[in-house]
C-alpha cells in the first residue's frame, strides 16, 4: 500500500465561478510499504537492477514495517459540480 504525503492545499483555484474543467499538477513525497519483518530494514534495498534505495523504518509492536520513499509529480483532472449525479465510482 502507498500513499501521497500532504504538504500544501490541492485542487483548483478557489472560485466559486469555476465550472470548466482543469488539469492541475503537483509534486509530493509518495511513500510505500515494501514490506514487514521481525529484524531492522535492510539498506541499499534493490528496486530495479541498478538502482538501490535505502528503506525507511517504524517499528509496530514485534515488527519493523520498511518503507521505501520517493519525490513524484502527477496530474489530475478536476472539476467542479453542485448537484451533479454519480453514476460510478470514478465517473460524475
């Protein structure tokens, strides 16, 4: 499991006039659990032949979680929608 960390306000510009939709771009620190085990994580941790990541740990209860952390920047579409119908999950 993986997760975008917060570090500032994401979305659109604040306008109550905003309907057409925009592409908004940003970069965050996205972090993800490799794995879990009994002893400390290891260093110089393997990702593709070549390139080697040091793992981040935090301990929980007997176990050591080991997280790997990277800066990544993506898109997203967004608009917004008073009133709109849901008809999926990803789709208004």
């Amino acid at each position: 499991m993986g997760c975008l960390l917060p570090d500032s306000e994401w979305g659109p510009p604040k306008t109550l006039e905003l309907r057409d939709p925009v592409v908004v771009s940003e970069s965050r620190l996205f972090t993800f659990c490799v794995y879990q085990q009994l002893e400390s994580c290891p260093q110089n941790y393997m990702i593709d032949p070549g390139s080697e990541i040091d793992l981040h740990q935090a301990k929980v209860e007997d176990f050591y979680n080991c997280y790997a952390i990277a800066n990544v920047t993506y898109w997203a579409g967004v608009t917004r929608c008073d009133n709109c119908k849901i008809i999926s999950p990803t789709v208004l």
